[in-house]
C-alpha cells in the first residue's frame, strides 16, 4: 500500500508544529513524531480511518 500526504494535510501538521514550538520545542516534536507514526500505521492497517477521495489518488 502507498500513502499519500496532500499538500494542505502536511502544512497543517507544520503549523500544529510550530505552534507547539512557541512553549515546548521537546513537545512539538513528538506531537509531531507521533502524528507521521500514527499515519504510517495506515500502511499495515489500512481499514483504520477514512480515504481522503478528494486527493484524486487511487
């Protein structure tokens, strides 16, 4: 299985990053980590959340 990230999806894990960086730089980036972690986890469980059709991506 291939995951794809739409522009817009990784802009907004940036800015959730950068917005935790303002009080906690070690937080952010595990938010962050967690966030890539738990959206690769779609990879070997595909059936865990919804496709995102208006990608236009198979």
């Amino acid at each position: 299985m291939t995951l794809y990230w739409t522009d817009d999806a990784l802009e907004q894990v940036s800015a959730i990053g950068e917005h935790l960086k303002l009080t906690s730089p070690k937080y952010a980036d595990l938010v962050v980590t967690d966030l890539f972690d738990r959206v690769r986890s779609l990879i070997d469980y595909p059936k865990l959340g919804p496709v995102y059709r208006k990608a236009g991506l198979p």
